[in-house]
C-alpha cells in the first residue's frame, strides 16, 4: 500500500517551547486535566468530507487541492485510496474517530441500489482497517442536501417520492453506522426550510421532518443502535430559513414532537455566530436541556456572512466552549469533529496536517485555561453570589414554587421600593480570564 503523506512524522507533542510546525506544541494526550487525559477528554475526529474529499473548490473557481489520492476520481479505486489516506492521516495525528456521509465514501450511482452495494464494499473495507488499527466511528449520516433531487430538502420536501429515497438513504446510513460501531447519527438539515412562504406548507414539513426522525429513530432502535441520534443547528445557508435555526429552537422541535429522549444537539461554532449566537451560547442552552450531544470544532470569520469553516484558532473561544463542557461533566457518545477545512490557498498536503494540529492545540491550550478558571473559582463564587437572594427568605420560596402573586405583591408592598440589583462586574469578570489566559 502507498504511503500517501510521505513527508510528515507521526506528530508528537513537544510543548509550547517547540518551533517544530509537525508537532504539538499544547496537545500532550496522556495529560491529566480534571482527572482525564486530554485524549480522554476530546474524542477528535477527522470529517471524510473536509479531509478526504473537499479540493478548495468554491462558487468562483474550481478546486486548488489534489485529493485523487493517486487514483481517478469518481470511481472505487478513488474510494479506497481515501480511506488509506484516512487511516493514514489519523495514524500520523493520533487521531482515533472520523466521520461521514454516506456519499462521501463512494460515488453515487444511478441507482440506490447499487450506490448501497458500494457502501457495502467500502465499509467492508473500512471495517478491515479498523480492526486492524483501533480506529472508530464517532457518527455517521446521509447526505440529504447535495444532489438536485433535494432542492426544496428531504424532510421538507415536496415531493413524496423524494421523501422516500431520502428514507432509504437514512437507513442505509444507520446499517452503516451500526456496522462500523458508531455512537451518533445527524440529521444536518441543510435544506431542510424555505426561501419563501408563499410556496410553503411549514406545518406539513415540520410535520414530515419529525416522522422521518421518529422512523430513524425506531428502525435504529430495531438494529440495535444504542448511541445518540443529533440534530446540528443551523439558521440558514444553503436555505433561507432552516429549521434547525438555532440550540433553542431545535430543541424546542424535539420536545415538541416527542423526540428529547433520543435526541441530543450537535453543536458547531460556525453555525453559532451565523445564528447571531456565541459559540458559549448555544453550548450552555444545550446542557441547561440536558442535549449537549457533541461538537463540530471549527470556526467562522465574522466579517464574511457565511460558513467558512475554518480550523480554529481563537483560544478564547475555545477557552470558553471547553468551559461550558467541563461544567456540563464532559460528552458522554460525542466528542470533537474537525468539520474545518483548509483555506482555498493553502493546498498541500503537508497545509492538511497543520490545520489539524492548530485545531488539536488550540482546543487543547482551551481545556488547560478553561480548568484554570474553574479551580481559580472566583467566576463560580461571583455568579453563586449575585443570585444568593434565591437562597433564602422570599426568594427561596420562589424557586420552591411555594409562592403566588397575591404574596408577592403583598411582599413588594411592604418592601417599598427595592434597592438596585448588586453590579453585574462584566468588566472585573472579562479580567480575571485575560489574567487565567495571558497572566
């Protein structure tokens, strides 16, 4: 078998004194934070899509990356010599989970049934790779949105027969995905919504989308998926309005329909700022629900108004993000998937491996200062204070729900006017992490 990335080491960690770009300046896997090690901690995992298949290729100018892999593109050989890539590339990064879609690992053909016959010759071969290296799946999904049959969504489709290959299309991604031993399936809705409501029936799509996850969720449950079944927020692009806007609003649609028990959240950065949204944001909302399922490590250029998906780089935000998952105890079946791509001019192979190794270390760097923060415990005991008049007298009686209006406004009426709130200290709060990170 070719060696694909001849050039570049197994990447080891060096610490921060290193100025070698091939190796970890932050991320030291056997590392202790919080009673895990790191490795423990982020389930890192290589996106096929981004790594194996995507060339660079946007609306204004064909791809700049070669990812033929030494083999013609659009056939089986091409499959394979992906997944020898793949395995490769992980075992250089230390990298031990990846995840797909469905036609991201083989060429789709004109029929579903021979595109499933591939899938089956090409997992059988993932699964020799696999078994041979230790390697596993974190989630699998289907492509629902790229082929032109899913111009108005799968789900939210118009067309009944469409909504059924989209079905199909599910279920072969959930055989996979239990073939492989993966414990999460998404529903990425990526043209699941509208561009305008005057063609819309948004009651029927809601609707269909809910009893197309209520299916998954009971012809997974039948073969005997036992992981997570996600939904990955987004507000927009390629559609106008999705439904899967924003953590709260998926989880709303969860609960609505009954879903809550067997869904979680998968949450991406990029996806959070193009909701108007923190990444911190949306983590938190998904935890408070108890729906913090797993992460899409990536991040979005605020000055451009789409998904640009680039490696991560902002140790703030990952400060922060590692912050709200050390408070929630950790992923239970998820854990951090690289859906980053390199940028358009950065096209070799060795620009592939220093895209991941940013990413690895500036999470990494995260969980070391977001611990900090948390055994520093000045933020913990602020906010504990600032809401200390819940704790006791009236304000107990209020979270036991032990209270009414009639008593409260009893209550106000004799307390007169109340005294301002205590000061919220943003500014005192934003010190102490710039102390934590940089002191």
């Amino acid at each position: 078998m070719a060696e694909f990335f001849k050039n570049i080491p197994k990447i080891k960690y060096e610490g921060p004194s290193s100025d070698n770009p091939l190796a970890f300046k932050f991320y030291d896997p056997d590392r202790v934070i919080m009673g895990k090690t790191m490795k423990e901690h982020f389930k890192f995992s290589m996106a096929w899509w981004h790594t194996l298949c995507a060339a660079g290729t946007d609306m204004f100018g064909v791809g700049t990356a070669d990812k033929s892999f030494g083999a013609e593109v659009g056939t089986m050989e091409h499959a394979k010599a992906k997944v020898d890539a793949g395995f490769e590339f992980m075992d250089k990064l230390g990298i031990e989970y990846f995840c797909f879609h469905d036609v991201d690992l083989v060429p789709e053909a004109d029929t579903i049934a021979e595109t499933n016959k591939r899938l089956d010759e090409i997992t059988d071969y993932i699964k020799e790779k696999m078994d041979a290296t230790g390697k596993k799946l974190l989630w699998g999904t289907a492509n629902l949105f790229s082929n032109p049959r899913y111009m108005n969504g799968a789900g939210s489709t118009n067309s009944a027969d469409v909504y059924a290959f989209a079905a199909a299309q599910v279920k072969k991604a959930l055989d996979l995905t239990v073939k492989l031993g993966g414990k999460g399936y998404v529903f990425w809705g990526g043209r699941e919504g509208y561009e305008t409501l005057l063609n819309t029936n948004m009651k029927l799509e809601l609707d269909n989308i809910a009893r197309l996850m209520k299916m998954a969720v009971d012809y997974g449950r039948s073969i005997g998926f036992d992981g997570d079944f996600y939904i990955e927020p987004k507000p927009k692009e390629p559609t106008k309005h999705q439904y899967d806007f924003d953590a709260a609003t998926a989880i709303g649609f969860l609960k609505e329909y009954g879903l809550d028990k067997d869904f979680k959240l998968n949450i991406e950065a990029n996806h959070a700022t193009l909701a108007g949204h923190t990444f911190q944001h949306e983590l938190r909302v998904s935890a408070i629900h108890g729906m913090l399922g797993s992460i899409d490590a990536n991040q979005g250029d605020l000055l451009l108004g789409w998904d640009t998906d680039e490696f991560p780089f902002d140790v703030y935000e990952a400060t922060m993000c590692m912050y709200e998952v050390l408070k929630a105890g950790g992923l239970k079946n998820g854990g951090f998937n690289f859906d980053a791509k390199n940028r358009r001019a950065s096209y070799t192979p060795e620009d592939m491996f220093y895209g991941f190794i940013l990413g690895m270390d500036t999470f990494a760097l995260g969980l070391i200062k977001a611990a900090a923060l948390i055994e520093d415990g000045r933020i913990d005991k602020f906010v504990e204070d600032r809401y200390a008049s819940f704790n006791s007298g009236i304000g107990a009686k209020i979270v036991k729900g032990e209270t009414n209006l009639v008593e409260l406004a009893e209550y106000a009426e004799k307390l007169g006017a109340p005294e301002l709130p205590s000061s919220g200290r943003q500014e005192y709060l934003q010190s102490i992490i710039n102390s934590i990170l940089f002191g």
